[in-house]
C-alpha cells in the first residue's frame, strides 16, 4: 500500500520566523519583496515574467504547505523543500523549475 508522502519539517530546530521573497523580472524590470500571504503572490501568477519565490527558515510548514497549494506546487516537491537533508537538485515540471539547494 502507497501511503502519502510526509509533509512535515524535517531538519535541525530552527527559531527565526520563515521568510518568503518574491523576485520578479523580464528585461524591462526588476520586483524584490517579502510575502507575507501566499495570496500576495496572486499578481505574479498570470504574466509573463519570470517569478522566483525564495524560502528561509523554512521550519513553519502549514505555511510552505499552504503556498505549495496556492501555487500548484508538487506535493513531493513541498516534501523536498521541507528536508533540510534532501541533497541538491532540480526537477523540471514543465512549465515550472524547482530548484532545492
């Protein structure tokens, strides 16, 4: 039997409250900004610019849960970001890159 993949912080304890930022550019502009709500991401979801999303201290996981949902995020990718012992890599999800350093 399958059973769902965990989704809970996995990694040394951490204290500093998570932080999310959010860059945004193409040729033309550049948008640095921290996100306090997954929804704060909602203009950069539909336009043609490249949108990088940066977490830290990422310990707070209903938080990287929700965003994961929000932004339509691979279950296995939001357990990736949550093991701080998951080795470096990036997956392609077509029309999305997850990079996990």
């Amino acid at each position: 039997m399958l059973r769902p993949p965990e989704t809970s912080y996995i990694g040394e304890k951490e204290t500093a409250k998570t932080r999310i930022t959010l860059i945004d550019y193409d040729e033309k502009h550049f948008l640095e900004k921290e996100i306090k709500t997954v929804e704060d991401c909602s203009p950069f979801i539909d336009i043609p610019t490249v949108t990088w999303i940066n977490a830290n201290n990422i310990h707070q996981a209903e938080m990287i849960k929700k965003l994961g949902d929000y932004l339509g995020i691979h279950q296995l990718a939001v357990e990736d970001i949550l093991n701080t012992d998951q080795h470096p890599k990036i997956d392609d999800f077509g029309d999305r890159l997850f990079f996990l350093f």
